[in-house]
C-alpha cells in the first residue's frame, strides 16, 4: 500500500472517527479507509485534482461498514453467562459490562 504524508491526514478529525467506528475490528477499519480511499478517487476523478482522503469520506465509510465483531461479542457474553461458574471469563464479563455501558 501507498504511503500517505502525515500533512495529508492533518484535517482529520480522528477523535470523530474513533468515537464513530467504536466496535470495529483492525479489518473493519481497513475496509473504512479502503471504502473512504474510493469515494477520495471518485472525488478526484471527477474534479480532475488530487486529493487528501477527507474525515466526511472516512465517516461515510464507516456507515456503510457493518462492525464484523458483533457475532462474537454475542457468543462471548453467552460463555460469560452459561459457562463462567469457575470465573474464567470474569475479566470478559467485566470488559463486556463495561462496553455495554458506553
């Protein structure tokens, strides 16, 4: 993959973003910024100029991406809740009470 220079990413607003795409795995971000690249390449091709990928096109992406982590957080508290008598999955149960939270 291409390098981007850090000046590109400058107007990001990665605060936004992270708060946004919150539950995604690392290969769901991946998929945002290839998705976000997409919309920046149809953008610039259509204005005939380059262009840095912008936080809108990031944060479009990110609705269009469903979180792939979702089924196993399911299956994770239904081991917390059926199968944690010995409290191995305590720490899990304590990180999913706190997901659950926010």
């Amino acid at each position: 993959f291409p390098t981007r220079r850090s000046s590109d990413l400058a107007d990001v607003d990665f605060e936004a973003l992270a708060r946004e795409s919150e539950g995604m795995s690392g290969a769901d971000l991946r998929l945002v910024c290839e998705e976000a690249a997409e919309l920046g390449l149809a953008e610039a091709i259509a204005s005939s100029t380059v262009q840095p990928i912008t936080t809108e096109q990031l944060l479009a992406a990110v609705k269009s991406i469903r979180p792939s982590i979702t089924p196993w957080f399911e299956s994770a508290r239904n081991h917390v809740r059926y199968a944690n008598a010995s409290g191995e999955y305590d720490e899990l149960a304590t990180y999913l009470r706190q997901r659950r939270g926010r």
